[in-house]
C-alpha cells in the first residue's frame, strides 16, 4: 500500500520562509508531486521531482531523496495569498497519484 | 494552456435521480482521471481512462459509471447515490498514463449534494 506523512497544519508570518516536509512509503515511485489547493477550489500543480536534488520555481523550491524517502516543499517570501492546504503526492505506477492527508498552511500579517 | 473544465459546478440531486458530470480538455491528453474529494481529505482516485480505455477502476460501487467518448471528454454518470456520496468530484488529465514525468492537472470540480 502507499502511505504519505505531512504535517497537519503551518503557522507563518508574511515574509517568512516555510518548509513543509512529507515522508511516504510507496509500492513503486515515480516521482513525488506537490500541489496547492485554496479552501473550495481545486488542486494546482506546483512542482514534480523525479530526481533527487532540489528544483526550484520562482518563490517555490521542492527537494527529493529518494534513499530517504522524503521530500519537501521550501516556500519564500510568503504573501497572505499562499494560505491554503499544501498536498505532496506520489507518482506510482500507471500515473496512480496517490495524495498524502494535506498541510494546512496560514499566513498571518 | 492547461485548462481541465467540469461542469456543471454544483449540483444537488436526490437519491432517486440520475445525473451526469462532465470533464473537457484540449491539451491532448491521452489520459483522464476522476477523484473524489471530501471536505478536509485528500483527493481519492475513482477511475483512470487511458487512451479511451477504462484501465483503473479503484473499487467504485457501480452507483457511479464513467465513460469516455473520445480523447478530449471524460463523463461520470450517477445514479441511485447516497447521501454519503456528497462531494467534490474532481477530473483530471496528463499526457498519458505510463509515464515517469506526467503531471495531472485538474478541472475546478463539481460540488455534488445528494439528497
């Protein structure tokens, strides 16, 4: 079976930089995903690592070890906007996307 | 462009009814997914078609029946639905569904209440 850890919820202040980390344990990877998602809207792609290492897209970098089984999502310069729940995913067989329980990310003044 | 669209947006429906949401993109994506996600979960997977073919079912009851007409729509028709299948359903779509680098992106989704 798969089975991702993130944590629950993230506190931050406008500004700050925040990482929020995911563990899992996968019957087959291909990659770990991470996506964004606004209270009532709906999943948006962020970023994909296959690779171990870091990849980085404007004020969102995602890093993978695939010996640990770990990754995680570094935001910067946080803005009020970035409020929202945070998922990482893992990319199995066949495109199966299989989505850790969600980060809960506030953004405070 | 990456633009996945549902409709209808919202839908409520009683137990008795028989209704159908619809996904459309045209990126050429020759996969398509439905999820369905409840309020404070994660997106769960339902179906995936890949080239026109059905080739993951996850153990959905048959009350939800999915069908792809060509490569660019992608229906999940209801019928008989319980209350607790209130939620919101999400479509999505990649290049195709064997690849190491695909990236699914989703439809806004289509939040169901059943009645």
């Amino acid at each position: 079976g798969q089975s991702l850890e993130q944590p629950s919820e993230v506190t931050a202040v406008e500004g700050a930089i925040v990482q929020i980390n995911c563990t899992y344990q996968t019957s087959g990877f291909y990659g770990l995903s991470w996506y964004q998602q606004h209270d009532g809207g709906a999943p948006t792609f962020l970023s994909y690592n296959a690779l171990d290492g870091l990849e980085e897209t404007g004020r969102f970098s995602s890093f993978l070890s695939r010996s640990d089984s770990y990754g995680y999502l570094l935001l910067q310069e946080l803005q009020m906007k970035d409020s929202a729940s945070y998922f990482c995913a893992v990319l199995s067989g066949y495109s199966t996307l299989t989505f850790g329980k969600g980060t809960m990310l506030l953004v405070s003044p | 462009d990456t633009e996945v669209t549902q409709t209808p947006k919202h839908l409520v429906m009683g137990m008795t009814n028989k209704k159908s949401l619809k996904c459309e993109q045209h990126m050429g994506h020759r996969a398509m997914y439905w999820y369905k996600q409840k309020a404070k979960k994660p997106p769960e997977l339902m179906f995936v078609y890949s080239y026109e073919k059905l080739s993951i079912n996850e153990s959905v009851p048959s009350r939800f029946s999915p069908e792809c007409p060509n490569s660019s729509l992608l229906n999940l028709h209801l019928h008989a639905l319980q209350p607790e299948d209130s939620a919101l359903y999400l479509c999505a779509s990649s290049q195709t569904s064997a690849s190491s680098t695909d990236t699914q992106y989703f439809g806004p989704g289509t939040r169901l209440t059943v009645l």
